[in-house]
C-alpha cells in the first residue's frame, strides 16, 4: 500500500481518475509478476517479466 501511495505522489495523480488508473496499472503488474512464477515456459516467464518491468 506504501508504494502505491509514493507512485500517486510521484505522478502527481490527485484526482480519482488518475489514481483509479494507476491502481488498475498496479494490479496489472502484480498480476504479471505472480504469472511468472506459475509459467512454466522460460521464454513466456521472460517475456511476461519484461512486460512487468515496463521492457518492449
């Protein structure tokens, strides 16, 4: 919960809509990262980890 908040202030996101967004972006990358320890694929693991990481 405290990154979250430090990644709002970062944005400068102070309105509901901007923190709904980056809430869902969080959850996305959680998401992500729980997907690469259930692969079981090391291509897909690495692929989904650079995805997670903000990598093209």
């Amino acid at each position: 919960m405290r990154e979250r908040k430090i990644i709002m202030e970062d944005y400068g996101a102070n309105n509901p809509r901007d923190q709904a967004l980056i809430e869902a972006l969080l959850d996305i990358r959680q998401l992500l990262a729980i997907l690469v320890v259930h692969t079981e694929s090391g291509a897909t693991a690495a692929a989904i980890r650079d995805v997670a990481k903000n990598k093209p």
